[in-house]
C-alpha cells in the first residue's frame, strides 16, 4: 500500500518536474527541476531495491554535475528575446528529437508487450538472484566478468581527464604565484640580519 | 519500536509509519536542544581562549543566551530583497536546514539504535552532504547582490574538492570494516588494535582521521576554511541579504552540520557508541553517553581551531585540498587495500 503510494509520488513528481525542466522560461530553475527530477528517480530506484545505483545518482549527478551545471548558468547573461528567437530557429531540430524518442519509446513499449528481457548467462538458463547486497553484487560483476570493459571504461575517463586539462592549461609568465614549499624552507637566519648602526649612519644591506 | 506499536493492535505497515516518525522526533528535538547548546558552548570556548567572558547574562552562567537570541530572531520581521527571486530565495534556508538534519538518519546512536539501518549508510551519508552546498548555492544567486553571489561560487568550488578527498578517505574505512552499514562499522572496529576501540589507533588509518578532521572543517566551512562568509571581504557571505527566521535557519543548519561532522568522526574512527577501550567495566556506561562524550570532544577541537587559527587564502585552500589531501588520500587508498590484501583479510 505505502509502496504504491511512495511510487506514484516519485513517478509523478519525476515527470512533472522533468516536463518543467524543459518548460522553465529561467535556465537556473530548470537546473533546479532537473534536480528534483534525478532526486525522484533515485527514490524510484531505492523502491525496486536497487539502493546503490539510487546513492549513486544522487552523489554523482545532484552532488557533482549538476552543481557544476548551476555553477555555470548562474553566471549567463539571460536575454528573454534571444531565447525566443533561439526557439524559432531550433524548432525542426528539436522536432526531429522529439519524434525519433517518441518512436523509440513507442518501439519499446511493443516489445515489452512480446516479454521483458531475461537476464541470463551465457549458457542461456536464467541468473539466480544474487544472496548478497547490491553494493557487493555489483562489485563481484565489475570485477571478475566485466573486468575488461571495467577497465577500458576507466581508461577513457582517464583519456578524457587528460584531454580536458591539456586542452585548458596554459602556462601564464605574468603571475607571480606563491611558492609554498620555498616559504617552507627559508630559515630565520638567512631571512635576516641583525645590526647596531652607529647613530647618524644608514644600513648597508 | 515497530514492535511496540504492533503489540498495540495495529497493522505493520501503520506500526512501521508511527515508529518512524517517533524515532524521526526522537533525534530531531534533541538534535535541536544539542544546537542550542553548542552555539553556547562555541562562543563560551571561544571567549575563553580570548580572556574574555562570552555569554553570562540571560540565565545562570549565561546558559539561556541561545533561546533568548532564537526568541529576538523569531520575533524580526522577514525582509525579502525587491529584486529577489521571491520562492528560491525563501527555499535555500530551509534546503540547508533538512538537509542538516536528514543525514541524522543513519548514525547509530548505540547498537542497533538507529532510525534507517541501510546497507549504504555512508554512501547516503555522503550524498546528504553533498546536498549542503545547494542551500548555499541558491541564496547567493537568488538574493541577485554582489557579496552573496561571490559567496555562492567560492562555496561551490569548496565543497566539491573537499568531497574527493573525504570520498577516498571513506574507501579507506569501508575497506577495512567491509561493510557501508554505520553499524557494522562501529562493531568492526571493537578491540581493532590490542583493547583499543577504533580505526584511529592503527598507524595506517590514523593520518586519514587527521586529514577527515580537516577536511570536515572545510565541508562545514568552519574556520579557518569560513571564505563563504569571510566578513573582512563578502559582508557575511550567502547571509548577507537574509533576515530573521530565515538567517536563523541557516544559524541553525550550519551548527547541525558540524555535530554531524563531529558525529562521522567518532563513528567512523573512534569507535562511536563503543568505550575507548575494550574493558567490560566500560560497557556498564551506556553506549550512547559515549557517543556524546565523542561528539562533544571533536567540537571542542572544532572550537579551538576556530578561536585560534588564522583563516585561509581561496587559493591556499583550493591547493590544499587538490594538491595535498587528494594524492596524499589515493595514496592511502593504495596503501589500506595493498596491506589488506598481502594479510589476507579479504579471504
């Protein structure tokens, strides 16, 4: 009963919020609605009983990327007549989205009516469900099945890194920045001097 | 306390329901006593390392000055900025408050006592916290003023490099008590080196309590990490444009955040609702006043820092959580699970 319940508020606010997210004349309340969106859906998650994915969700995107999102459309310029003009001039493109999803949705619903997808082992008899708790499952798969493309998701993340720090580094000659570990070692001895000028004569340093 | 409530006569999903809200109560209203407290209790230490007296009129000792202030505040009137984003701007308070109060939900309180018992507790611990900088967030950019909105962007880049460190100081943790679950966390650690109750005697997990403590100080923005409300420089930060019950909120979230804080120290290194040692005369105390002691401890180390230590240039912070805490944490991770393994204590 409470799980029903607990469905149709996070299926219904999920949608709701994912339709203002798009419908959202100011692009930092879309962000924000876009995160009440992956909240709902982690609590969707957490209701089948997949909690990791669902503490996932919120940690990688409410947590990371969407700050990041916020982060840079909280500093635009916003101008109401360019959206607008930006709307007209985009429509066909975003036309052709919306249909192809469509299609896709609809193609997916068809299907599912012949059955859902068995998940299975490779010698075709359906997989047991697993005796241990998500977080473990998950490991025990990523680590010993799907090692190799584990890894090889790794690496491009890793690719990816690199490419995006190369590509903004640059080198400036005309700051000079701090030098921590240079502060650190200088001593009190070589940093000054101790002098008894006689009176009427300067300091020669 | 489902129990209870089912022994009443009533159905479990009910029982469930009311059991929950109870237990929600239960650490909610002493949670918000325990602010109380400690807001007196920050400015007392604080005064004391300054020759000063700090709060001694309202109440005995000055003890009520912490209610007499919430009383001034709730009686203010709210001032909404007329270029404000009117809902955000009255919304951010209140995310920040929950979202102090919701991480609550999985610190056991002694074994067992504890309001949600799921197997990724400190993931969802996480999670919360890194709910915290939306409030922050938010105020700056919908308060539509200069100060703040610094604030809002300088909180921001904070609080994601302080999470990457904790995150690996976590791994640490998890590798070694083998479970997410607080609980089971705590009970890992009982006797962990000789009678000594917590991850914080052994030399390999010591430094990363150090380095949890710090960067805790730095998720709190406590000082000397405080740049989101740096008076000399941003007036009073995110705050600036807020009034009343809704700085009040804020007041209040920020303290919640930082027993919180004090919380995850003692469970996740010294040994939460178990004594320091493991001597069975120590158990007759009941484990939840061990906690307290903990918590208490920890804030008085967060007070001291706070009474004594200069606060931070923005890029000697960014540079210590980036180009120390991060490799020096990888690093840890490295060294935990390669001695795991060589000892064999995942077989």
């Amino acid at each position: 009963m409470i799980q029903v319940f607990a469905f149709y508020l996070f299926a219904t606010l999920c949608i709701f919020s994912g339709a203002v997210t798009i419908l959202a004349r100011n692009p930092v309340h879309s962000v924000l609605w876009l995160i009440l969106a992956f909240f709902n859906a982690a609590g969707l998650m957490v209701l089948v009983g997949a909690e990791f994915i669902a503490m996932l969700l919120v940690i990688v995107y409410v947590g990371a990327v969407a700050v990041l999102f916020l982060f840079v459309v909280m500093m635009l310029d916003i101008d109401f007549a360019e959206l607008r003009a930006g709307f007209v001039k985009n429509f066909p493109l975003g036309l052709a989205l919306a249909v192809v999803l469509f299609v896709e949705l609809f193609v997916g619903l068809i299907v599912r009516g012949a059955g859902s997808v068995a998940l299975g082992k490779a010698d075709g008899s359906a997989a047991q469900a697993a005796d241990m708790s998500n977080i473990q499952a998950i490991g025990a798969l990523l680590y010993s099945r799907y090692l190799f493309l584990f890894e090889a998701a790794g690496i491009v993340l890793l690719v990816a890194m690199i490419g995006a720090i190369v590509l903004t580094h640059r080198q400036r000659t005309d700051t000079r920045g701090q030098n921590v570990s240079k502060q650190n070692a200088r001593r009190p001895e070589e940093a000054t001097i101790n002098l008894q000028p006689e009176v009427g004569k300067g300091v020669q340093i | 306390m489902t129990e209870f409530f089912m022994g009443l006569g009533l159905s479990y999903e009910w029982a469930w329901g009311i059991a929950t809200i109870c237990g929600i109560l239960l650490i909610a209203f002493p949670l918000m006593l325990g602010v109380a407290m400690i807001i007196y209790a920050d400015r007392k230490i604080w005064a004391a390392m300054a020759l000063r007296k700090g709060p001694n009129v309202v109440g005995p000792l000055g003890l009520l000055q912490s209610f007499a202030d919430g009383l001034k505040v709730f009686l203010q009137e709210t001032i909404i900025p007329s270029a404000a984003n009117k809902g955000l701007f009255l919304i951010a308070p209140i995310i920040t408050f929950t979202v102090a109060l919701m991480a609550w939900a999985v610190i056991p309180f002694n074994s067992g006592a504890v309001l949600a018992n799921i197997n990724v507790g400190l993931l969802y611990v996480l999670a919360i916290s890194s709910l915290g900088v939306y409030g922050v967030v938010i105020a700056g950019w919908s308060s539509n003023s200069k100060y703040p909105f610094f604030s809002a962007m300088r909180a921001s880049a904070q609080m994601i490099s302080y999470e990457v460190s904790i995150g690996f100081i976590l791994i640490c943790v998890v590798l070694w008590a083998g479970t997410f679950n607080l609980n089971d966390i705590v009970k890992a650690q009982q006797s962990h080196v000789w009678i000594i109750n917590g991850f914080v005697a052994n030399p390999l997990l010591f430094p990363m309590w150090v380095m949890f403590l710090i960067s805790g100080m730095a998720e709190t923005a406590r000082a000397p990490f405080d740049l989101t409300e740096a008076e000399s420089e941003l007036v009073a930060g995110y705050q600036t444009e807020y009034s009343s019950m809704a700085f009040a909120l804020y007041w209040l979230g920020e303290y919640a955040n930082v027993l919180l804080m004090c919380a995850l120290n003692a469970v996740l290194f010294w040994g939460g609702y178990l004594p320091p040692l493991d001597i069975p005369v120590l158990y007759l105390v009941p484990g939840f006043v061990w906690l307290l002691l903990k918590i208490l401890f920890f804030f008085f180390i967060f007070s001291w820092v706070k009474a004594t230590v200069p606060r931070y240039r923005y890029d000697q912070l960014m540079r210590l959580g980036w180009k120390i805490f991060l490799p020096v944490s990888l690093l840890f991770v490295f060294l935990v699970s390669g001695y795991l393994m060589a000892t064999g204590h995942f077989a």
